[in-house]
C-alpha cells in the first residue's frame, strides 16, 4: 500500500462510541465490556479504531450503545470542546480518552433508547449521521 492509500485510511479509521442506555439490570459482562471500552456512564463518548477485539466488544454491548464512523470537523470540535487534561504521576499532562457529553438537544429518536436506530430509535450502527448526535450533544 501507498503512502496515498494510508492517509485515505486514517481519515476514515475512527468509529465513535456513544453509550446511551445505563446502568439498571446491565449484566456483568455486558458492564465489564463497557468498562473495558471506558464507557462508565451515560452519554460517554469514545473514539476507537475498528479492529476485530474492539468491533467484538461493540457487538456484545449493541443494545446500550450506538457507533459510527466521525469526521474530522466534528472530532476537532469534539477534542476542542469536550476535552479533560489531567495530570499523571510524573507530572505530564495527558487527555483523558472519553469525552462526557451532555444529552442530545430534541432527543435520540421518535422511538426512544429501546429500538435499534434503522427502526427510528437509538441503538446499534449509524454510519455517518453519528457525527449530528455528537454535534447535538457538545
């Protein structure tokens, strides 16, 4: 692969992760899965890349979870916005790798946090139109 091919791929090679459903009557492994993924509470957003150990855990945790591929104008206003700097042991500043967003403005969906997103709910795949719920959510 070319040096062309690769930066085509990077651009496209980010899926965020917004979790959308909480905590009541979640089963240990589906909690310890959104863990893992560093989503600890509602409306936690991740960037992740799409290889099989972490599209894995996105299927397992698809029914408290909604993901798709962002853009670079909606994660630079992510990063920009939404950012927490702490700092670690040795005293360097580091980012955290969530981001805690609020609620969406007018909703998730007509049908709420119980539906998959192709059936006008919240849940499950969105391609591309993850980047207008982020944008709802900053």
């Amino acid at each position: 692969m070319d040096k062309k091919d690769d930066t085509k791929q990077k651009g496209k090679n980010r899926i965020a992760v917004v979790r959308i459903r909480g905590k009541v009557k979640l089963r240990k492994d589906i909690k310890d899965t959104l863990d893992m993924l560093k989503l600890y509470k509602q409306n936690y957003c991740i960037i992740i890349e799409p290889n099989p150990s972490n599209m894995g855990m996105i299927k397992k945790a698809e029914n408290y979870i909604t993901w798709g591929e962002i853009d670079d104008d909606t994660l630079a206003m992510l990063k920009e916005k939404r950012e927490e700097i702490t700092m670690n042991k040795q005293g360097k500043k580091i980012a955290k790798s969530f981001f805690r967003l609020n609620p969406p403005r007018k909703g998730f969906g007509r049908k709420g946090i119980k539906m998959p997103f192709n059936s006008g709910g919240a849940l499950g795949y969105r391609g591309d139109k993850i980047n207008d719920l982020i944008r709802r959510m900053i």
